[in-house]
C-alpha cells in the first residue's frame, strides 16, 4: 500500500513537473514571437512613425511644432531660408497659422514675402507656407521658395513681351510693302524697288527667329552634355569666314594672332555662334578702312582667379565706341546701342545676349573695354579644358540643392547660417547665366552647404 502510494506521489511530481515545462515553454514562444513588435523602434521625437522619412523627400522645406510652438524637427533648408532660428519660428505670420491650424485642424496656406538676410540685402524672398496636422498636438509647416519662379515668370513676361514688338516690325513691314506692290504693279522700278525692301525685312525676321531659336537652346539646363574638346584655332577661323563677306564689302582688315594651338572644353556650336557674334558686331560697328582683331591667349592660374588657368578670347575692333550708360545694358535681350544702325544691318538685340548665356554656362565670363570713337574690346574668359571638365561634373553632381532631412533644433546651436558665409542661395543656382544685365558675367558651379 505504501508502495502504490510512494508511485502515485512520483507519477503527480513528474505531472507537475511536465505542466510547469509546459507553461514556461508557451511562454516563452510567445515572447520570442511578440519580441520584434515590442522592439520596434518609437517614433522620434513624438513624430508619428514613417512621417519623417515622407518629410526627407519633399521639395519644400519643412519645421514640425509642438504644443508650446517649439521647433521639434526642422530641414536644413528651413534654416537656410530664416524660417527657423534659436529653435523656434521666426515668423509671425506663419506662427498664427500653426496655432490655428493647431486649433481647429484646418489644413491653412498663405504667401508672404520674407527678408533676405546678409548685409545690403534689400530684396526679398517669396515663399508660399502651407500648414497641416500632424496629430493632436503637433503641426506641420511647409514653406516653398517661390522666388526664383517669380523671376523666371517676369522674365517670361518681359521677353513674351519683346519678341511680340520685335515680330510685330518686319511683319508689319512686309504687309505694307506688299500693299505698295499689287498698287505699283504697272511701275516695274516701284515694284523692284519694292521687292528688294521686302527681301530685306523678310532677311530680317529669319535672322531673328534663327537667334530666338539659338538664345533658347542657349538657356537648355545642360547646355554641356554634348561638350568636347574645341581648338581655340578653328572657332576663331569659322567666326572669320561667318564675317568675310561683310568686312570685304567695307574693306575691313580682319586677323587673328595670339597663342597657337589652344584648346577650350565645351558645346562647339554655341562657342561658335558666340564668337562669331562678336566678330560680327566689331564688323557692323566699325567704319570702313578699319580693322578687327582676334587674338588668343592662356592666362596663367593666379591674379584672384578662382578656376585655376583660363584661356583669353579677345576680340578688338575701331568702332564708334559704346558709352558707359549702354555698357550697363549690352547684355540685355533686345537692347540695342544704335537703333538705327541695327535696322541697317539686320541687327536683332540678341547676340550679345547670347554670348553672355553660353560663357556662362561654359563657367566662364565676360569683359568689354570700350571708349567712344576709339573702339571696343570684348573678352571671353573660358576654364582651361582639365578644370571646365571638373566644374561641369561637379555641377552635374551638386544640383540636388539642400538636403531634405530633417534635423533637431540643437544641430543648429548659433541659429541660422548667415547667407554672405555659406553662400546658400548661390550654390542653389548652378547656372548663373541669369543674373542680371552688366559688363561681366561670372559663373561657376557652387558647393551646396547645410
């Protein structure tokens, strides 16, 4: 009895025994099972999961606020524009909408125009905020930079503007001139007399659409995709042959000199058309019994030069000279020196314009020298060939602008990076061919700092 009793008691221990394994096993398998789920990392800094990876990749700046209004993730674009600074908005405007946003949860936008900061700076900087809730108690900011879409536009506007009353011209011209045609058409001599006039205008408004054509290809935003290695020799010959006619016709004298066998890195038609226009302004400019001279060079690295060696393109004529109020302006679209010297050699306002677009996208500049009846020089300043490959690949690599990340008000512990050090508003243009009218043209690519 005492035997069946001492088996029963084993055979209830080992049950236990076997039940406790049992649990233990279960739970563990289940902790083991929920263990990713409770390791799963928590939302930074009270921002809901996944929000700030979506905020990485917008194009607008973006500044994420908490109840008390403090800046709890910002993108570093948000600082360069001055929007955030000490960790908290810095405009008011744009404060007000988050706190109504905040508030009731209506989605709000406005547009407003904000200072630019930097020494002399009198110009401002349009932007567009926009506001949204993120959850009960955060508030989403995002802030665009419409600034340089504001110039493109007006810009857009003024040379829709332009090009209307410079068609509107020859056009005009041709239907009056054809008028007087079908009325003298029993007058042989009217109506050569009148032909020959509409040829010349009919001449006039193909040039014009063909520099049109040329100033818009000009403006491609990678004019160097098809760059190569061009020797200085022949793009100074083509501009000669463009001109020949014309200068024989005036008996002008043309050569060329300098440096032989340089070499420049860029789109060969573009560097063509803009030396060729050159050569022939000097030409339609100049006197007769006259000369113009193209002379080549290098320039050694040094002197302030930021890209190391350049190679020079000078191009000097005996012209009437260009007064220094119209020196501010050659480079405009359609400005023109003499009005009616234009007309009479068939001049539209756009060559110099052109040259100004295609040095500054090769990463080059502009000079001009003039004094009035002595002459002018123009200058063409071109990377040597080794650096103008290194600055477009570096160009083609930095057009990523700011970064969209976000980051923590104490990444940013002296406030916002000034404009004048960090340079972030040029580096955001790379090509620069846009800015503005003058005697000098200076364009680089331009590092991109946070």
């Amino acid at each position: 009895m005492d035997v069946n009793a001492a088996v029963a008691a084993v055979a209830a221990m080992a049950g236990l025994c076997t039940g406790v394994i049992a649990m233990l096993a279960f739970r563990l398998s289940e902790r083991e099972r929920t263990g990713p789920l409770r390791d799963t990392p928590a939302p930074v800094h009270g921002l809901p999961s996944g929000v700030d990876t979506v905020l990485s990749v917008l194009r607008s700046s973006a500044v994420v606020l908490d109840e008390r209004d403090g800046v709890v993730k910002a993108s570093s674009a948000a600082y360069a524009l001055g929007v955030v600074r000490g960790g908290r908005l810095a405009v008011e405007p744009m404060l007000q909408m988050a706190r109504e946003t905040r508030r009731d949860g209506e989605i709000r936008q406005l547009e407003l125009d904000l200072p630019r900061r930097g020494k002399g700076r009198s110009d401002a900087l349009a932007v567009s905020a926009r506001s949204a809730p993120l959850s009960s108690r955060l508030v989403l900011l995002l802030v665009e930079d419409l600034t340089e879409a504001r110039r493109i536009e007006a810009v857009r506007r003024d040379f829709v503007a332009n090009v209307s009353h410079e068609l509107k011209t020859p056009a005009g011209a041709l239907s009056l001139l054809s008028e007087a045609v079908l009325d003298a058409a029993d007058d042989p001599e009217a109506v050569t007399r009148f032909a020959g006039r509409m040829q010349t205008e009919a001449t006039r408004l193909t040039n014009l659409v063909q520099e049109l054509i040329d100033l818009s290809r000009v403006q491609d935003n990678d004019p160097l995709t098809n760059a190569e290695l061009v020797p200085v020799d022949e793009l100074v010959g083509e501009a000669m042959d463009r001109c020949r006619q014309q200068a024989v016709a005036k008996e002008i004298t043309m050569a060329s000199g300098g440096t032989e066998g340089l070499a420049v890195w860029g789109n060969r038609g573009q560097l063509a058309a803009a030396l060729g226009n050159l050569v022939e302004n000097a030409v339609n400019y100049s006197p007769a019994h006259t000369r113009v001279a193209i002379a080549a060079t290098r320039l050694p690295a040094g002197d302030g030069r930021r890209s190391g060696e350049q190679i020079e393109i000078s191009v000097t004529d005996q012209g009437i000279g260009i007064s220094g109020s119209d020196r501010e302006r050659i480079f405009e679209r359609f400005y023109r020196v003499d009005p009616a010297r234009s007309r009479a050699t068939g001049g539209t306002g756009l060559g110099l314009a052109i040259v100004k677009h295609v040095t500054a996208s090769h990463g080059g500049e502009v000079h001009v020298w003039s004094a009035e009846g002595e002459g002018s020089t123009f200058t063409l300043r071109l990377p040597e060939p080794g650096s103008a490959r290194e600055r477009h690949r570096i160009a083609r690599a930095g057009r990523g602008g700011l970064s969209g990340a976000l980051h923590d008000p104490a990444e940013f512990p002296d406030g916002p990076v000034d404009e004048d050090e960090a340079g972030t508003e040029d580096a955001l243009r790379v090509n620069g061919a846009d800015r503005g009218p003058g005697t000098r043209t200076d364009t680089s690519a331009g590092e991109v700092h946070p």
